[in-house]
C-alpha cells in the first residue's frame, strides 16, 4: 500500500488530558497519549481498564473531557464521511443477523467514498485476497466460523480507507482496533498481526487492544498500560513490560524474559 | 428477479382491470385501454357499457392497490433493516394502530358520509392523522427514554434507541387498541360494523381522488426509502459500526421512520389495514434475492404491487358478486404460505 501523498504527518492521533466519566464512574482520567503515522500502538490493560472507552472517545462518544486531535484538529469537527475516511474502528464483536455475503460485507466500506462500483468492486477484490478470503467471497456471512468473520470484518474496516484501486490510503490513516485477535486462533493471530504490521510499514498508524502480552510485544512498536481508566505507563515495548509494571496493572506475578529468536521481552506467568 | 416482477407487474395490472362482476371480456378491455390511458381519445360504441366500469371502478382500485401494496412492502423493508429484525414490519412504530383508532373516532364521532376534504371522507383524513401522531407520540416517548435498552448504546446524544421504539411501539399499540375496543363497545350497531370492516382493509372506496393522494404522498415516499439503500445495508452491521462507517446514524433514524409513518399512514388512510404485505413480501424476497436493499427495495415494491392487486383480484372474484376485504385474503393466502416457506428454511428467521 502507497500513501497517495510522500509526506507522513507525524502524529496522526494524540490524546491530551482525556478525561470520561458515566454516572459515579471515572471510565478514563486524564489520558496523554500520541500515535505517529506508521506506528502500531498495543493498548493493554486488565478488563474494564478503560480500552474500549478510548478507543469509542475517538469517534462514537462525544461528552468526555480534554481534546482528541486528528490529523491536528479536534476529531469532533469532521465532517462523519470526511472522518470515515482516514479513521476507521473496529469494534470487539460484531452482531449481523442477516446474511450479507463476504463480498458485499467488505463493500460496504465504501459508504463515505464515491469512487463507483467498478473500482470499490476492485478494492474488494484486493483486500479479499489480501486477507485470504477470496474463497469465501460469495458465501453468506452468518455461515462463517469467528476467526473467518474477523478477518472478513478487518478486510471490511480496511476499504473504509482505501483510496483508488491499488489500495492507497489516506495520507495518515488511522485504524482503531479493539481485541482483533481474541476469537482467532494461533496461526490466524500472527497472520492477522503480520498485515497489520505491514500496514503499518506503508504509514498507517493502528491502535490495537490486545489481552495477550507477547503477541503485543512481538509486533508493537509502542505500548499504553492502563489500569481502572488511568495511563499507568507508555512507551517502547520495553519500557512497559516490566515485571513491576505488569504486577501494578494485572495483579499477577511475572517473569520476563528475552525472546530466544526476536530478543523481545518474553512475559512467562509464574502459577 | 427485478424484470420478472417488471414484466408481470403490468399483466397483473391488466387483470386487476378486467376482473369484477360485470363481465368484461379481456378484449373489450384491451380496446378500452387507449381511451383510458388518452382521455381525448374516441370509445367504441359497442363498449360504451364497460367503459365506466373499467374506467371509474376498476382502474382507480387497481392503481390504488398496486400503490399501497408497493408502500407497504417497502417501508416493511426498510423497517426490518432499521430495527435488524426480518420480522418486523411498518406497524411497529405504532401507525397503524393509531390510523386505526384515528378512524374510529371519526366514525363514532362524525360518521363516515361527511365528506371534508378533496371528497376524502373524514374517515381517511382520520386514519392518516392517528397514525402520524401514534408515531410522533412513540418517537418522542422512545428519545427521551433512558431505559436498560438504551444504556448500550454510545452515549447520550446518540438518539433514538430502535430497541426502546419497538417496546413504546408495542405500549402504543396496546393502548390503541384498547381505546379502538372501548369506542366499539360504546358503538351502535352500524357503526360498529363501519369499524370492524374498515379494520380488514378495502379497495372499495378508490376514486381518483384517492388515487392522487396516494400517487402524491406514497410515492416521493419510496422515492427516500429508496436513496438511502446505502444508509440501510450499513446500519445492518449495528448503530456503532454504521457510524464509524460515516452513516449519520440519527438523521437516517429519523428520516426512516418519518417517510414510513407517512407511507402507511396514507395507505391505512386509503385503503384500511392490510396486514402481511409489510411483513412478508420483504423477508420473501430476502430469501431470493439476499439483504441488500438496493435491490430489495425495489422488489419490494414491485413484489408488493403485484401481490396487493392479486389478492384484490380475488376478493372481487371468490365471492362474487359480492367482495370479501382484501386484508382478509391477504393474511388467508399469505400466511399459510408464509409458513411453509419458513418451515422449509429451518430458523432462518431466527438466526
């Protein structure tokens, strides 16, 4: 994938000072954070630790407090198509009881674009085998196994921001992703990790939730730790997997190790 | 399946014009056409007899059939898009309930004769305000409502919860139909069987009149439900997604349910409550032609036109001289059918 234009925008996304609260609970307090065009950005934390509230803070929730900004403007002054456009989310699971076939699932990616049914028929085509799934094209969506409608879902998002045939994006596209990898299992876990961290090699920055912590090491360039809606800790991979860090959020005693092959930070559970 | 229903769309026409109790061969009624479609054009003498037959009674019912069976079956559709249920259909918002009840309070209070307006008895004009206002009255209760539904949703300002409608729809509905019941019960007679026989749905009071009402509201109706396919297929994935998808999901929301509110608001004014069309033509055609609305909403309609003029054909013939009320054979013929389908196609519906 190419940017249509050379130039990168270095923060594509920043938190400042973001704050939620819903009746008497404070679901995120005081979030700094920045995402830079090519990064992908692992979002860990236990459950409730406020990663799903971030991530719909971006685009769906308006009422919290402090300033999101894309591409250097509050993200609640776009115009919904103009956003569509370089900021696509996928949410944790998605209920569809109707039965779309694959193709038509991921060509409805295409709402804000009006490229024209040739060439968002062609995108389809791409991204499906992008993401292996062009067997699968013609079948309903209901009948496919969750790892299958994961990956159709992501194929789905990324049309979202694909911008001619040869599946340029936006200049500074963002892709939000919330637990991608929980219903997959192991070989689709690191293929779907590999796109993504080859999307990322072409400028797009992509913010993933993710519950295992070797998988976010593995492949994230930065890491956000957050625990009952506070940032605990962010920066390099090693910088947040550190045995007291992980103890502060999860509660769990850990050793971490390096990774024989990668030299990455290897989080081993003590039981 | 599009130019299938295209090409029989007119052959029902056409039998819709030459059915009736007045014996009509399919000849007279095919020379009859040019003078009906020009009305400058010279009749024959020989058909001077049937010309106000098909000209006054059955053109007017046949095109007004066709237009409330086509209204029905699409705002049936786009309701089971917006609400992401097969099952649901346009009378889940309440209109028809309260078309229902608008038309009772006009019978019991001003009886039907009273002609009001563009010689649309008040009976029509009745119906069609109950059924606005039953929506305006569900839409309001359902955007301020913070119920357990609506905590799912993103937040606050993302309006009008579907699941919360549907359950003031069904409040609103019981409570019609309770105030329907009440007024019959203090009815006489008369009128009492004015209002139970406006309730099965009949064709028999067609006139041009009503036929251009229909024509003026019922279609730009269809002509919105229509442009907004797109807005349809993406809210089929959930109200977030659609969102995120760049769909302004409370604009679409609103408009929806206004276009349909006023659709079958005019076709109960019309034509009385015709059930099943709204329900089943839709699902049917889901089944054969896949969800997406683009294609499905013009099957819809046509699909509904044509099954609407058919079951109005029937009811003219299976008794006649005299006609049973369309509603009564639309469900007779419709859901048996329906049923079968659904047995055929184990827990479709339900998936």
């Amino acid at each position: 994938m190419l940017y249509s234009d050379n130039a990168m925008i270095d923060e594509v996304l920043s938190f400042h000072a973001v704050s939620l609260v819903r009746g008497q609970n404070e679901l995120l307090c005081g979030i700094d954070l920045q995402l830079a065009s090519g990064q992908m950005l692992a979002l860990l934390g236990p459950n409730g630790a406020g990663k799903t509230s971030l991530l719909n803070c971006v685009n769906g929730i308006k009422d919290y407090s402090g300033t999101i900004m894309l591409h250097g403007r509050s993200v609640l002054d776009f115009n919904l198509k103009q956003r569509a456009k370089i900021l696509a989310l996928l949410p944790q699971q998605s209920a569809l009881s109707f039965p779309f076939s694959v193709s038509e699932i991921v060509m409805l990616g295409r709402y804000s674009h009006r490229t024209g049914n040739r060439i968002d028929c062609a995108i389809t085509d791409r991204l499906l085998d992008l993401m292996h799934l062009t067997a699968l094209a013609g079948r309903p969506y209901t009948s496919l196994s969750g790892g299958e409608k994961q990956r159709v879902q992501l194929a789905r998002v990324l049309s979202q921001l694909v911008l001619t045939e040869d599946l340029a994006l936006h200049r500074g596209s963002v892709l939000l992703l919330d637990e991608p990898v929980s219903s997959l299992d192991l070989l689709h876990q690191s293929s779907l990790m590999k796109v993504l961290k080859q999307l990322c090699d072409t400028g797009l920055a992509v913010a993933v939730v993710l519950h295992d912590l070797n998988l976010a090491a593995a492949y994230a360039d930065q890491c956000a730790l957050l625990k009952k809606g506070k940032l605990i800790a962010s920066g390099t991979v090693e910088e947040v997997m550190t045995a007291p860090l992980i103890k502060q959020a999860y509660g769990i005693d850990v050793d971490i190790i390096l990774h024989p092959k990668t030299a990455k930070p290897l989080v081993i559970r003590d039981h | 399946m599009r130019s299938l229903l295209l090409v029989i769309t007119p052959m029902v026409i056409f039998l819709g014009l030459c059915v009736g109790p007045v014996d009509t061969s399919l000849f007279q009624v095919w020379s009859l056409l040019p003078s009906i479609i020009v009305s400058q054009s010279p009749i024959d003498p020989d058909l001077m007899g049937s010309y106000p037959v098909v000209r006054e009674l059955r053109l007017p019912r046949t095109f007004l059939a066709w237009l409330v069976g086509a209204g029905l079956a699409m705002s049936g559709a786009a309701m089971q898009g917006l609400f992401r249920n097969p099952l649901a259909d346009p009378s889940i918002i309440g209109v028809t309930s309260g078309a229902s009840l608008g038309a009772s309070i006009a019978v019991v209070l001003i009886g039907s004769q009273f002609n009001a307006w563009l010689g649309l008895s008040s009976i029509v004009l009745g119906a069609f305000l109950g059924g606005l206002l039953a929506v305006v009255i569900v839409y309001r209760l359902a955007s301020g409502a913070h119920s357990s539904v609506n905590a799912g949703s993103l937040s606050a300002d993302q309006g009008t919860s579907v699941a919360t409608m549907l359950l003031v729809g069904i409040a609103i509905t019981a409570l019609a139909g309770a105030a329907n019941s009440a007024l019959a019960f203090i009815a006489d007679n008369e009128t009492l069987r004015r209002i139970s026989l406006w309730n099965m749905g009949g064709l028999d009071g067609a006139n041009d009149q009503r036929c251009l009402v229909g024509l003026l509201i019922i279609v730009p109706s269809m002509l919105i439900l229509w442009r907004s396919h797109r807005s349809l297929d993406a809210l089929l994935l959930g109200e977030s997604e659609a969102h995120y998808l760049g769909v302004n999901v409370s604009y679409t929301k609103r408009l929806l349910i206004m276009v349909v509110a006023l659709a079958v608001a005019t076709s109960v004014a019309l034509a009385g409550v015709i059930g099943f069309v709204g329900l089943v033509v839709p699902h049917l055609l889901r089944m054969l032609i896949g969800p997406g609305h683009r294609q499905l909403m013009v099957c819809s309609a046509l699909a509904g036109g044509i099954l609407l003029v058919l079951a109005d054909v029937l009811a003219r013939l299976l008794i006649s001289p005299a006609e049973l009320p369309v509603g009564v054979v639309t469900a007779v013929i419709g859901a048996p059918f329906f049923i079968l389908l659904l047995r055929q196609r184990n827990g479709y519906a339900l998936q």
